[in-house]
C-alpha cells in the first residue's frame, strides 16, 4: 500500500464520480482517489465473513461507501490484501477490462493462479505499484495501520515523504490515537473509524473538510448565494448563505447603470452578513448589488425601493407638560409634549419631516414644533391659562402627493416637565475608534437620552443644563466638557452617525500631565427627581505611550547641526507608539547640550514623530539626552552622546562620471565637476568641500584631443570648479586623477582617485540596444515622458548613444510624439476603447542607428490608462537643497539658487506616482507662514507663482496639496 501513490487522474474515464474532474491539484487528485480506492475495497471484498457493525461502518454503509454480505454484516474483524488494491485501483481509473486482459508482464513468483496477473502486470506497467523486490510482490500479505493512514494522510494533503515520521503525522492530525500499534495489520471496523474521522478534518489548502471534497451527504455546502434587501434608507443588508472572505469583499451598488456611492461597509460577527452603508438616500427604482472576491465566485441579488415616505406620526409622552419660563419658573401659558415621526423603514426621521406636519390643537395655537417637541400656547391677551388634568385634543397631518398620514390624541395637562431619567446610548467616535489613555479624550461623545416625568423626550439644552447635572469619578483619567463660564456640562446637538441626536463630549483630566487607565463612571443625576444614571467607561492603557528607550547617534561631530536620535516607544499592548499625535506632549524631553536642543518633531511627509537633537553649538566632549513618559514618571531613558572632533575628508569614494560615450560631431562631453566628486570623512559620513580645501584634475595617460574647460589651471593640473567638464575629439581611452589637498597649513589631507574614459565612433559600434521604457500613464495630459537611450558595444564595453545618433519612430496615430529624446503623450492621448475598467495596451515603435547600416531597432512599450497617483513622497537632496525630517535647507552659502517656491519641491521632494515615475509638479500653495513669510509676493496659488528674495538665516513654513497626495506641510530654513 505505501508505494500506491501515483495519480490515477491519466487513467479515469468519462464515468468518474463529478468530485474527481478537475477545479484540484493534481496531489490532491492523488490522495483522493487513493482515499476512493480504500473506500471501494470496502465494497468489493464485504462479503466473506460476520462481525457486529460499529457506528462508523453504518455511516459509511449509510453513504453508500461499502456494503454488507448476504447477511448484512461488514466484516469489520477483516484485514487487507496487496492483490486486491491492484483490481481496485484499475476499477476506479475505469481501466478494470483493460487491466484484466493485460498481458502478463510482472516477473513475481508469488503471484498464485491466473486471476490477478494482468491487474498486477498493469499496475506494475503504470507504476501504480511495484513489489518487494523484482520477483516477490508480497501476495497475500495484510496490509499495516501505518499504510492505512498513510493513504489517508495523502487525501488531507500532509507530505507523507518522510515515511518514517507517519505515526507522529497521522495523530498530529487526529485521524488515530497515540495508543494505537501503527504496525499492526489493520482491522476494516478500525479502519472504518479513521476514515470517518478523516471526513470531518480539513484538507490543507482547501479550506474545505475531507468529506466536503468527496462531495457526501451531510458535508456538501451548496453554492454561494445572496439575499439583498434595503432596510433603511441608507443602508442595504447583503446576507449570504456562507461565511465569506471579509477581507476582500467588495460591493457594487447600482441603479440601472447608475453607480450608487456606498460610504461603508460593516459585517456581521459570523462573517455572513454584510450591511452596506450609503453616502445618499435610496430613492425609487430598481437596484443590483454585485458582491466581488467575497466567495469564489462573483454574485449578484437584486432589489427594489421606493423612495422615502412617512409611515407613522405618535405622540411620545402620556401627558402635556407645562411650559417653563427662562427662569425656570412654570409657564402655565404653554403646554408641550415630544412626538415622533418614523419613515417605511421604522427609522427615526422626525428632524426631516416635522417641520411638515400641520398640528391642530382644541386649545392654543402652534408656538414651535422643531426637534420633535410640540409647543402649544395661549394668546396673552386671551388671560386664559392650561389647567392641570385638563383634557387638550391634538391632530397632525402630513400630506406629500400620496404618502398622506394622519393622528389625533387627546391628553392630559400634567405638571411642568423635568428631567426624570436619563438613557445612555453609547461612547460615541465618529471614526469608531476605542477609547484607551492615549486618546484625544475631545473626539468621544456620549450619546443619551432624557424624558420627563411623562416620557417626553427633553431636546432643549438650556433646560437640560438646569434640569441635569454631570460629573465624573475619577477626574484624573478623563473629565466632562463644561461651559467655560458657568462650569455646567457643555451639552450639543447633532451629535453621532447620523447629526441627530444629544450628547456631551468628554475631556482630558485637568489634575495633571498624567494620563491614568482605569474605569471612569460618568454619573447623569436629575437635579428635581434625584434619579441616577451610571455609565462606565472603561481606559486601558491601549495606545497610550507606556515607555521609551533612546538608542544614542553615532558618528557626531563638532561642526553638525541636527541629528535624528532613533527611538522605541511601546503603549500598554507592547506595539509600538509611531506617529507624532500619539507622542507629543506625552513624553518630555532634556539633554545636557543646552535648553531647547532636544525636541519631538513632525516628519510631515507620514505624520510619523521623530527625535531631532541640536548639536550646532556643542564642543568635542561626551553628553547626555533623557526622555521620560508623562504618565508614567518611573519610565525614564537616556543616552549618551558622543561629539567627535571636526570631521576631516578620509577618501574619495567615487568619481560619479559617465565612463563611455560616443563621439558625436567629433567630440564627446564629460561632466567632471565638484557635484560628482562624492568624498567621505573619517566617520565614513559623505563630507562636502568647505574652505581650506580644493580638488584638482590631472590627466595621466592618453596623449592629445582632452581639453578640460571651465576650470583654472594650475600647472599641469586644474582647479574642479561647478562646471568644469572634459571635451575629448578623438576615439580612445585617457586616464585622470582627481586630488582633494588642503589649502592651508592647518590641515595636513591630499587624497586621489584615477578614473578612466572612454570614446568610440558610431561606425566601430555594434549589438545595438535600447533600454526598456518602463510603463506610463497614456492617457490626455500625461505628464510621463520618457527618454529612449540606445546603446553600443565596443571592445566588450558598453557606450551610450547621443541623441543626434539615432531617430525614433512612434505612431502618431495613436498621439504618441518623440521630441527632446523622450516619447510623450499628445492630443486626446490613447485610445483605450469605451472602457472604465484599468486597460493596458502594447505600443510597437522603432529606433534606427545613423550608422552606415542603418541598424533598425523594433521596441515596445505600455500604457495604461490607470489614473495617476501619489503613492509616496521623500526627502531628497539636489542643488544645495537638502530636505529630511520634515525641514527643507537651502544653502545659498554653497550656491543654492531660489527663484520660487516651485525651486523647494524640484530640489528638496521627490513625488512617486503609481507608475514609479518621478515627476515634479508645481503644487498648490494653500499658505505660506511664519518667520520671512512676509517676504514673499503671495502666501497662496502654485508654486511657481510664489516668489521672494531670501537671504541667510530666513525661515518659514509651507502648506500645500499635489493631486493624488494628501496635504502636507514642510519648514524651509535659508543658511
């Protein structure tokens, strides 16, 4: 049994059973069918002997698996023979008269009589089994629970290619006990046991269990459907008869072919519900919800609605109350009672239509009908007066086309109405976060309601500041809003997720700059009847920040000015505190460098926080920076820091120049200048040339024809200056060396670096290439373009192209242009089809070398017509510009040039759109401020637009918004 693991997938015909025909991997095919073979035994061979029938065998007989004898009986104290498999596997490939009459070709001499020798031989043939050894095959011998299991463990997927681990494997996944003896010969009544059992465990990889696979009775989980129906105006219920992936699901609202918004989704806790939650109102028609990668497959339900109407219009209390003066005193003049108005749905919708209803009393006339309270009142030159237990009748009609509803009611006059009781709803976040010590305590609402004496809701907030009182147990983790005059809760309307409800915000403690955990019981107290109401709210640590660690900068020297200083800080669930809304002010920071030096800071490019340690005036010397939580006092960190001596240049790292180039009307320009010249110092820190110091060009090898310009020459070498190239007017090779020396007696420093380059003619060139063009975005105004480069080999080396070498064919019928050495999109861009799907399309163009073949080069490229967006901003430094931590440095000392604002983001951002294109936009400025803002010609509009004269020492902050990114904000020092 151990050797029959091969696929039988190759030998099944038309006749397989439906589960065995494709949709799993071929193991899979393997370890099932082994699993069929074993079951088909049981039926084959159920018919020679008589034992009682196990639980187990009655469930397989009841599936059909196996049959009894004449008798009924199972033969569960039966065992297993080799020859038997070989005739069930070729029954169940649909092979069995082919493997019968197979010629007999197996050189096994235990084989007895003539029956089983052509399933034998075909077995054998198709390497569905081999023997013992080349002349035994084991005939008659019983099979082992070891082979047993190992047949079962293949058909739930377990790699069983360790066979001596197949014990360990099989109790691991539950099919047999510890207890069992695996060498023993398998009995078919325990055998029966384990397959059963092996029916109701998972198959890896399928997330389906073993019997579900099979496709038998009981285990068969029907196709994927929905039930679509709106039961809100806003909100649409997708059920599904199966748990689904809620990770990926996906919904589509329709209208006709109209696209409803849906604002969110929410699902249920056994993942079978899911509540869609609409940006608008559902108005009449027909609706399809398509529901995508929530199953296997795609589906869709739909549903009709009508648009909103009122259904109900009630009066809420059991009694009119009498009105209350803005004293407070009784108003006897006046009368109210709460009602409600609810739409189809049951949804409160009282705000919306009340205003609506025509109220019609037997005394009084309407005074005010908002916020679902009626007020009926008395003509005060009438000196008449409601009287207590006095009946008053009401009516209200809405009427709206069709949607006509009516009520009346009469009631009577009760005392004047107070706040009796109170009903918290919930601890309210628009954002639906939990509330733990490290949260903004001002964003989290509790939602309540309060009834008078006769159950009519109170709406009035003045009357609820006279009526309620509000106050907490424990101050030092959180506090109630109050009114900063008169120190009363501060309550608010338009309060939770749909603006229609009363709340009261709560606020941070006000005993001290620790933030505690704990449970916090708000107390709501009814000032005339005594009634309480007790609401906990329970503060765990959660985000809050619990502790810091300082890993101290290394490589600081005399002469720096910010470094960051790396951090670890951890909130009461061990995960780390990142971003600066979650640290600042919560932790407090010092260092021995001076006051103010060692400072938390936004990186405003993620929001993330960042230690930033001012290190301009610190000397040579060791010192020390601490940080300690605000809430916890005991949590303190620090670090020490060491500053080095003023770094000095240690090496020349690389001379970043083009190496090969092709000469190009004679000559080839090389740009040797001091931007390319990278030096590190002695802490292995790129260095920049300061004063003191210059860097000379010397050329060692290559005769006549290199001619460097811009640059002073100083006998046979030249002072490297912003500019200096070498002009080369000859094919070949030169060698150079630049020399970094000292200028004074202070320093002792020459440092060199040899580089060689190299030119060729277009006629010695060949193995032409161009550069793959990355993929962009092909659509109307593009701002992708993308620069072709064709290369050369020479002597085994590489040479670029220059552009007067090669032209470049694109098909403009598709508004595509090449100009500059770059392809563009033009006009209407390309022509994606009718499409609001993410389409990509192969471009073919063509390069042809001006060479004397006029080598023709067939290239392509895609487009997409994806939308282009943001998809990460960074820091970079270009042109004396250095941007990092949030803060831009323009160093006008060295020779920055700043013209506009735009000169900040070319030099200092760089944007990533989704195509990795590096793209510089002109962003729109949406304030300039602080510091030298009022140098500037205007604070707002593009970039570009926005200009000023800065000098050394200026500093400002800017805000600003690029498409497709969200809003930032960066500081702009000048030095």
């Amino acid at each position: 049994m151990r050797e029959t693991s091969h696929s039988l997938s190759n030998y099944q015909n038309s006749q397989q059973p439906k589960h065995f025909r494709g949709g799993e991997k071929k193991v899979m095919k393997k370890s099932l069918s082994l699993l069929v073979a074993i079951a088909m035994v049981f039926s084959m061979f159920a018919s020679v002997a008589a034992a009682a029938t196990s639980e187990a065998g009655k469930k397989l007989e009841g599936y059909g698996v196996i049959k009894g004898n004449q008798n009924g009986d199972l033969l569960e104290d039966e065992n297993w023979l080799r020859q038997d498999v070989a005739v069930l596997i070729s029954r169940l490939a649909g092979k069995e008269d082919e493997a019968k009459a197979t010629a007999k070709t197996h050189t096994f001499t235990d084989v007895r009589g003539t029956f089983y020798n052509g399933y034998i031989s075909w077995a054998k043939d198709n390497n569905f089994m081999q023997g013992n050894s080349a002349t035994n095959f084991g005939f008659d011998n019983q099979i082992t629970y070891k082979e047993f299991a190992t047949v079962i463990l293949r058909a739930l997927a377990v790699d069983t290619s360790d066979y001596s681990k197949i014990g360990e494997l099989a109790v691991k996944a539950g099919i047999i006990g510890s207890d069992l003896n695996i060498d023993e010969k398998a009995k078919r009544g325990v055998t029966y046991d384990i397959v059963v059992t092996a029916l109701d465990k998972d198959v890896a990889g399928t997330g389906k269990k073993l019997g579900e696979v099979l496709g038998l009775p009981g285990y068969v989980v029907p196709a994927p459907a929905i039930d679509v129906k709106a039961n809100s105006v806003k909100e649409v219920t997708v059920t599904f008869n199966k748990e689904i992936d809620t990770a990926k699901a996906k919904f589509e609202l329709k209208r006709g072919s109209v696209t409803v918004a849906v604002d969110k989704v929410v699902f249920s806790d056994d993942k079978k519900v899911a509540k869609l939650q609409l940006a608008n109102k559902l108005v009449a028609g027909d609706y399809t919800v398509v529901a995508k990668e929530a199953t296997d497959a795609e589906l869709s339900a739909t549903f009709s609605a009508e648009n909103e109407k009122v259904a109900k219009i009630e009066l809420v209390g059991d009694k009119f109350a009498l009105g209350t003066k803005n004293t407070g005193d009784v108003n006897n003049q006046e009368i109210e009672i709460s009602y409600k108005v609810t739409n189809q749905y049951g949804d409160d919708v009282t705000r919306n239509y009340g205003s609506s209803i025509n109220f019609q009393s037997s005394k009084g006339f309407v005074k005010s009908q908002s916020n679902g309270k009626l007020v009926l009142a008395l003509d005060d030159k009438t000196n008449m007066s409601y009287q207590i237990t006095e009946k008053v009748y009401v009516s209200g009609n809405y009427n709206s086309g069709s949607n006509n509803v009516f009520f009346n009611d009469t009631l009577e006059v009760g005392t004047q109405s107070r706040v009796d009781v109170v009903t918290v709803k919930e601890l309210y976040h628009p954002d639906g976060k939990t509330i733990s010590a490290g949260s903004t305590f001002s964003e989290f609402t509790i939602l309540f309601e309060a009834k008078d004496q006769y159950g009519n809701l109170i709406t009035d907030l003045n009357k609820l500041k006279k009526d309620l009182s509000v106050y907490v147990s424990n101050q030092s983790i959180f506090d109630i809003a109050k009114e900063r005059d008169n120190n009363v809760p501060d309550f608010v309307n338009d309060q939770g997720k749909n603006k229609d409800q009363i709340g009261i915000k709560l606020s941070k403690n006000n005993l001290s700059n620790f933030t505690q955990e704990g449970t916090n019981t708000v107390i709501f107290n009814s000032i005339f009847t005594g009634k309480q109401t007790k609401f906990d709210v329970e503060v765990n640590k959660g985000t809050a920040v619990q502790s810091i660690q300082l890993e101290a900068p290394t490589n600081v020297a005399v002469g720096d000015k910010k470094v960051k200083v790396n951090f670890t800080a951890l909130d009461g669930n061990g995960n780390q505190v990142t971003k600066f809304k979650d640290l600042d002010k919560k932790i407090t920071l010092n260092s021995s460098f001076g006051a103010e030096t060692f400072k938390l800071v936004e990186n405003t490019l993620n929001g993330n926080a960042e230690l930033q340690l001012d290190v301009s005036k610190a000397s040579q010397g060791v010192y020390t920076i601490f940080a300690y939580v605000n809430n916890n006092g005991s949590n303190q960190a620090s670090a020490q820091v060491n500053v080095a001596a003023a770094p000095k240049p240690n090496d020349i790292k690389k001379v970043d120049v083009d190496r090969n180039k092709v000469l190009d009307g004679n000559s080839a320009s090389f740009e040797v200048s001091t931007s390319k010249i990278k030096i590190v110092d002695n802490l292995s820190r790129d260095w920049d040339l300061k004063t003191g110091y210059e860097l000379t060009l010397e050329q060692l090898s290559g005769g006549e024809g290199y001619d460097v310009q811009n640059a002073d020459k100083d006998g046979n070498k030249y002072v490297i200056g912003k500019d200096t190239k070498v002009v080369v007017t000859k094919a070949g090779s030169a060698r150079f060396r630049v020399t970094l020396k000292s200028t004074t007696t202070d320093n002792n420093v020459e440092l060199t670096q040899d580089f060689t380059i190299s030119t060729a003619d277009l006629k010695d060139l060949d193995n032409f290439s161009v550069e793959k063009v990355s993929k962009f975005f092909g659509g109307q105004n593009s701002p992708h373009k993308k620069e072709v480069k064709v290369f050369g080999t020479y002597n085994g080396e590489k040479y670029q192209l220059a552009r007067s070498q090669y032209d470049v064919i694109v098909p403009s019928a598709d508004n595509f242009k090449y100009e500059d050495g770059k392809i563009v999109v033009v006009g209407t861009g390309y022509n994606f089809g009718p499409t609001t799907e993410t389409k990509e399309a192969t471009v073919k163009y063509t390069v042809q070398v001006k060479n004397e073949n006029h080598k023709l080069l067939s290239e392509e490229f895609v487009v997409s017509n994806e939308k282009i967006k943001i998809s990460r901003v960074e820091f970079k430094s270009d042109n004396n510009y250095k941007g990092e931590n949030g803060t831009v440095t323009i160093n006008v000392t060295k020779g920055a040039t700043f013209t506009n604002l735009k000169d900040v983001f070319d030099n200092a951002l760089k944007f990533v759109d989704n195509y990795g294109s590096d793209y510089k936009y002109d962003p729109t400025i949406t304030s300039v401020f602080g510091g030298a803002a009022n140098k500037f010609n205007k604070t707002t509009g593009a970039a570009s637009e926005i200009t000023a004269t800065l000098a050394v020492g200026d500093k400002f902050n800017v805000n600003y918004n690029v498409d497709g990114a969200e809003p930032a904000s960066i500081t702009v020092e000048v030095e």
